[in-house]
C-alpha cells in the first residue's frame, strides 16, 4: 500500500488516502470523491473554487483517508493559509477547526516574558560596564589636557588652547586609554624634537592614569608638519620615529615648479623673437 496526498474539492483541507482506493474522503468535512481529482486540486489549488458545503458523515463503516504516521501539520497549515487567503484579505475558504493556521503558532507569554527579560537584563550589564569606562575616559582626557600646555611648553608651536565644545584646537587624543594622540606643529621639528614631545606625553599619561609599567608600550603620537608626518612610537624605554613625507604637496610644488620655468622660457623666447 502506497499512501498519495491531495486537496479536499468542497473545503481545501489536505488529504491522506490509499491508492489502491478510487476515492478519497476528507475527514473534516466527510466529502468523497475520486482520488486523482483531490491529487489535481493540489498541483494547483489556486484554480479551484470551494463549494463548503456541508456532509454528513455516512453510517456505513467504509472509509476513504488514512492517517500519516508523522504528519506535517505545520506545512500544511502554512499552504492552506496561502491558499484561503485572497488579495482583498478576505477568507477564499473557511478554515477548518481542526487544523491549526500560522496564526495558532505563537510563543507562550512565559516565553516571551522571559526572552524580554534576558534582553533587558544584557542592556543592563552593557550599560554597567560600559558607563564607568567612558566616566573614566573622560576624566583621563581632560586631566591630560590640563597638564598638556605645561609638558609641551618650550618645546614646539603647539596651539594647546581648549574651545567651547572642549576640544583642543592643536591636538586630538583618542583611544580607551588616552594611547594615541595627534599634534599639528606650525614651527620647524626634528626627529628629537617629536622624541621629546612623545616622552612629555607618555610621562604626563603615566602620572595621570597612574601608570607604573612601561609607559611607552602602545602609545602613538602623530605630528602634523609642513611637508609631512612624523610616527612616534616606543616600548621598554626605546623611542623610535619615522617621518613620511607628503607626496601629493610635493607633486603639487613640482607641478608648479615646472610650470613657473616653462612660463619664464617662453617669455624669454618671446622676447629674442622680437
């Protein structure tokens, strides 16, 4: 026995039935019909209308449907709900009370209960440990601006003024731990000089997050200058500095070198040709 699956012709029910059996009988609405009939409907329900109309269940002890031993209730829920569902939104077909829809397949309130509080309580523990680190932050910054103008004194032009938003006009710091700093110097420096301004830094950071190891490892200063960047970094007491240049500011002078000097060659020629 080989069992195939169709669509009741009177109320769109899914149908399980023998085919060794000519016809089938929906066990919802007791419709019996010819197998093959129910087996089309399904190819292609979207054709077919649905008369609902209304069975009786015969006295006599021949059936026509069989039970699926591990039936998927779910899938044919889901297809039938498509299926009774027209564009207007009305019901194409009346649903059937023993079946259950989509809209049966809802979490219990102690689950979503419980899913609202997981999620309330990581809010929680984010906001826990996410607020005392920026507190933190902000109050290493601005202890390590107000010591700045003092450790940079002498050394470079830096503008070390603070505006009204709070920030400085001639420098950035960023980074969790205050570990990376960027200065825009409008004097001349050199190698040393950005060596001195990276330990001023490094001493000041140390002092103010009190800082007792190493207070060079996973620090970087980047100074700004005319024609370039310098990269300061350092670790175990070692300080080392890199410069790159600006390639694009020196393309633009060589670009305007070479146009002054064809400007000057052609007035020359214009004149020996007068």
């Amino acid at each position: 026995m080989a069992t195939k699956q169709g669509m009741c012709r009177n109320c769109g029910s899914l149908i399980v039935f023998d085919d060794r059996n000519e016809n089938c009988e929906c066990i919802f609405c007791h419709c019996i019909f010819p197998g093959e009939e129910a087996v089309r409907i399904l190819e292609n329900p979207g054709d077919y209308t649905f008369a609902n109309e209304t069975f009786e269940e015969t006295s006599d002890s021949t059936h026509y449907y069989v039970n699926k031993v591990n039936p998927d209730m779910v899938t044919s829920a889901v297809a039938r709900q498509k299926l009774a569902e027209s564009k207007d939104g009305s019901l194409a077909i009346k649903p059937s009370e023993f079946e259950i829809s989509p809209k049966d397949i809802k979490a219990p309130t102690k689950l979503k209960m419980i899913m609202l509080g997981a999620f309330a309580l990581f809010v929680i523990i984010v906001i826990a440990v996410s607020l005392p680190l920026y507190k933190s932050r902000v109050n290493l910054t601005k202890a390590i601006k107000d010591g700045i103008p003092q450790a940079f004194s002498g050394i470079a032009a830096i503008d070390t003024a603070i505006d009204d938003h709070g920030n400085a006009k001639g420098y950035a710091i960023y980074g969790q731990s205050c570990s990376k700093i960027k200065l825009a110097v409008t004097s001349d420096v050199t190698e040393k000089t950005c060596e001195d301004l990276f330990v001023k830094y490094t001493d000041l950071r140390a002092q103010k997050a009190e800082i007792t190891s190493d207070k060079l490892k996973g620090v970087t200063m980047e100074v700004f200058v005319k024609n370039g960047v310098y990269t300061v970094t350092g670790s175990d007491g070692s300080v080392k500095v890199e410069f790159a240049e600006d390639v694009a500011l020196e393309t633009t002078a060589a670009s305007e070198t070479t146009a002054s000097e064809t400007t000057a060659s052609a007035t020359t020629e214009s004149k020996a040709a007068a």
